[in-house]
C-alpha cells in the first residue's frame, strides 16, 4: 500500500488574477491506496502551515471599506503547528497608517501609524506579545493576554464584532508625550499645550494605573478664564480617578484641586468629590472692573446623582 503525506507547496489564492493570499506546509492528511477510507486525519501528528497576504491582496480593500478606516501599507503573515487537537498559532500583523472615518463612527479616534502586532495562540491562550505603535504620533506600547475556550474561540472566529473582551488582562503605556495631538478629543476643555504620561494595567473589566499632566492649560471657563501651568498626579483606581495632586495658576494665581471622580458604568453621569481652593483669584475682570476673591468650593454628587457645589467666595479686593 502506498501513503502519501499532504504537503502544501505554496498555492495561491486568487481573485480576478490578483492574489490574495499565498501558504506552505505539512497537513497530517494522508491518503492510503489500500485502506478505507483511504484519506485519513491524524489529530495527533504534527503539522506545519505558514500563510501570508500582500499590501495589494483585494482583501485589504474589502476590509477596509466593511469597517470604515483607511488602510495603508498593510501585512500579514500566519504560522501554524502544533497538532490539530493542540494548535499553537503566531501572527504578525502590520500597517503604516490606519486611520479611521469620523464620521461613519460618530466620534474621531486617533490616526495610527508604524503598527506591528505580534499574537501567540493556544487552546486555552490568546497572548498579544508586542501591540505597539504612534497614536497621533505619539509612541504607545501595549500588551495583553485573554484566557480562551472552546466556546470563546468560536465566538471569536463566527462573531468577533460581539466577542466579550472583559477576561482581558493587559497593559498600556504612553511615555511623555506632547498633549496637543490629544486635545482634539475634548476640544471644549483642554488647550494644545502640555505633556501627558500614562500607565493603565487592565484585568477582566478592572483599570488601575495613573496619569501625568505637566504645563498643561483649559480652555476658557466662564466666568473664571484660563488655567495654565496645571500639573497633576491623577490614580486610576477601577472606575474611580484620585487627584493625588493637582496645582495650576488662574489669572496668575495658584489654585488647586483635590478629592475623586467616580465614572460608573452605564449611563449614569460621573460622581464627583472634588475641593477647589485658590486665593485673590480675579473672578471679574473687564474695562474698569477688577473683583479679587479666596474661594473653598466642594462638588459633590448625592445618591440621586443631583452634583451640587457649595462652598465659600470671600471678595479680597474690588475696584471699579
């Protein structure tokens, strides 16, 4: 009897004469001249399958135009082996720029470039080694693990866009970086100046970390003005953000801010226990006016989730 192993030489996916894709290896299929039946899957054998698409494969564009991003100088390339009960997966993924529709989302997100993603799979395991890349151009490194099963890997293959990412556990890290690419994003709040540094760590729905501001600036809050010079120390901790530190200058005098945001999920607005303290902050300023005052404000958010703000304004100076 005579038995033939399958191996794959390269083929070629085509479409319209371009090609998608291109693989090699070794299948444990065999195929026996005198059995029945005469093709045969080893679960057991060992097997080896490497695949890899080109920048020009059809497939980029269809992708592309399903999710609403355009994509520039994209890659990919799949390994395989292991057993077929036990397969163990590397890909590597790649793109120069990504950039996404603002407005087939609703919402801007940021433009990516220089990304390569390195994901390592086993049956149990979904491990993304290296997630790296410039967000607005700033550098951001990431990393993540995600405990998979049977059922999580059909769901990841059948219905991805519904794929539960809550057993996450990972990392995220933005060294010092310019805040201006940022600022886009609350365009009514922050001014494109200042520093920005973060680290999240992130476990099954859980965010702990901090964040960095340092010579950032608001725009405009009526009746107050301008904050400028703030630098802040803020914790991540869940759902909760604490002001460790928080100094900055209004009307060129210095005021801080102390106390915690709570963001709980749903759709229920933020929580706030937040103190607010400056002195002979000019709280009027206009063509012959001029009112100076110290103020010890509270916001607080009561169970009904009513923010109030209380507090004391003391008038230090007043010319007219």
């Amino acid at each position: 009897a005579l038995t033939h192993m399958a191996v794959l030489r390269r083929p070629k996916l085509l479409e319209d004469d371009r090609m998608i894709a291109a693989a090699q290896g070794r299948l444990p299929i065999t195929w026996e001249t005198a059995a029945r039946p005469q093709w045969r899957v080893d679960l057991d054998a060992p097997f080896e399958l490497q695949a890899d698409t080109v920048a020009t494969s059809p497939f980029w564009t269809a992708l592309a135009e399903s999710f609403g991003f355009n994509l520039t100088g994209p890659a990919a390339q799949a390994h395989l082996n292991g057993t077929l009960r036990h397969p163990l997966g590397e890909l590597h993924l790649g793109a120069d720029r990504l950039a996404f529709d603002a407005g087939r989302l609703g919402f801007p997100l940021p433009v990516v470039e220089k990304l390569p993603v390195v994901v390592h799979a086993e049956r149990g395991l979904l491990t993304f080694d290296e997630l790296s890349a410039n967000l607005d151009g700033q550098p951001v490194h990431a990393s993540m693990r995600l405990p998979m099963t049977e059922a999580s890997w059909r769901q990841l293959i059948g219905d991805w866009h519904g794929f539960d990412w809550q057993k996450a556990e990972g990392r995220i890290d933005l060294a010092e970086s310019n805040l201006a690419p940022f600022a886009r994003y609350a365009p009514d709040y922050l001014a494109t100046q200042g520093k920005l540094e973060a680290h999240v760590s992130f476990n099954q729905g859980s965010l702990t970390g901090s964040l960095k501001l340092r010579e950032a600036a608001t725009r405009p809050i009526e009746p107050l003005g301008i904050v400028q010079e703030i630098n802040a120390d803020i914790a991540l901790n869940d759902r909760t953000l604490e002001i460790r530190s928080f100094a900055g200058k209004l009307g060129g005098q210095p005021v801080t801010l102390e106390g915690s945001v709570e963001l709980p999920p749903g759709s229920a607005g933020p929580r706030y226990a937040l103190m607010l303290k400056g002195k002979s902050i000019p709280l009027v300023r206009r063509a012959g006016a001029l009112v100076r005052s110290d103020f010890d404000l509270q916001a607080t958010t009561d169970a009904a989730g009513v923010t109030r703000l209380t507090g004391a304004v003391n008038v230090t100076d007043c010319l007219l």
